[in-house]
C-alpha cells in the first residue's frame, strides 16, 4: 500500500465532528489496516482533541488576545515530525480539522504546497477530502444552531447578518 497523508478540511455543518468521533472510537480498526487517526498532544481552547489537524493552522492567542506566532510555529514543526514519525509503523496518516478549509484560502494559503512538498521528500502521497453541503442546508443548519443557542430566531434577520452570506459564498470558494 502506497503512504498517504489523508487531510479532512471540513467543511462546518457536514458532520465533521461526526466523522471524528467515529474515528477515535475506531482507532483500534483503522490501525489493523494500516491506517492512523492520532491523538496529538495539542490542546486549543474550545477545541475538541479529535481535532487532530488543528495544528496545521490553528491559532493561538495570548490572554491580551494577541496571536502567539511563534507558538503556533513551535507546535505545527512539532506537529508535522510526530506525523512523519508516524509514517514509520502506518502506511496512512489521517489528519481532520474543519478550520482548515477556510484558514487555508486565507492566511495559510502556502499549506498544501509544503505538504506536498513533505510527501516528496520523505514518500508519501497527500489527499485531500472535503465535503460540501448544499448552501441552502448549510444556512438552514447554522440558523437551527442560532436558535438552539438562544441566539436569533428569525430567520430573515439571521440570514442578513454580516458574516453568514459570505461564509456560504467561502464554502464553496474554499471547497473549490
């Protein structure tokens, strides 16, 4: 079996969450067919740790709420020598982080080219998985989550509010 690093960039309202937990709880399978799904030692706020790809791109702020750079460089280099590392006993590495097909239109654009450029030098192949909902679905998802948060309930007004028209024209976009 050729090496492969799998990379799930979401999209949000898909079942990402879904896809893994059902992933950490079939570690145990996958890895009796060669494939890994690892529990970084990463932690981010408000952030599950199946949320194994947050690394790639996530960010971390300090209690100013200034972006510590330097430590999301510390931890995506620490990050990507634990994946290598892995590429050692498991033919496939599966990483997965709905952040990632938003954060890599805009301020990791350069992501997936040093990726591939890893999969050269060390052999192993990248591919990429993504799913996209149909934009109606995908407001009438992110709307239901308003109203469960208590948040808006009519759906004309959430449907105007700043971000939630570009987020769906970015699901696309970002899938693309």
């Amino acid at each position: 079996m050729e090496k492969t690093l799998y990379v799930h960039v979401g999209t949000p309202k898909t079942g990402t969450s879904a896809i893994q937990e059902f992933c950490v709880l079939n570690r145990e399978a996958f890895e009796k067919r060669g494939y890994c799904y690892p529990i970084l030692p990463f932690r981010y706020k408000n952030k599950s740790t199946y949320r194994n790809g947050h690394f790639l791109t996530g960010p971390i702020y300090e209690s100013n709420r200034k972006r510590n750079r330097a430590e999301e460089k510390r931890r995506y280099q620490e990050g990507i020598e634990i994946v290598k590392g892995l590429f050692q006993s498991y033919n496939a590495v599966v990483l997965s982080d709905e952040a990632l097909w938003r954060s890599t239109t805009h301020w990791r654009s350069e992501l997936w080219e040093e990726l591939k450029q890893m999969g050269r030098e060390i052999g192993f192949k990248l591919v990429i998985i993504v799913y996209l909902r149909r934009q109606d679905e995908y407001l009438t998802s992110l709307w239901s989550q308003d109203v469960k948060m208590g948040f808006l309930k009519d759906f004309k007004a959430f449907a105007l509010k700043g971000n939630v028209i570009d987020m769906a024209v970015g699901v696309v976009i970002g899938g693309a």
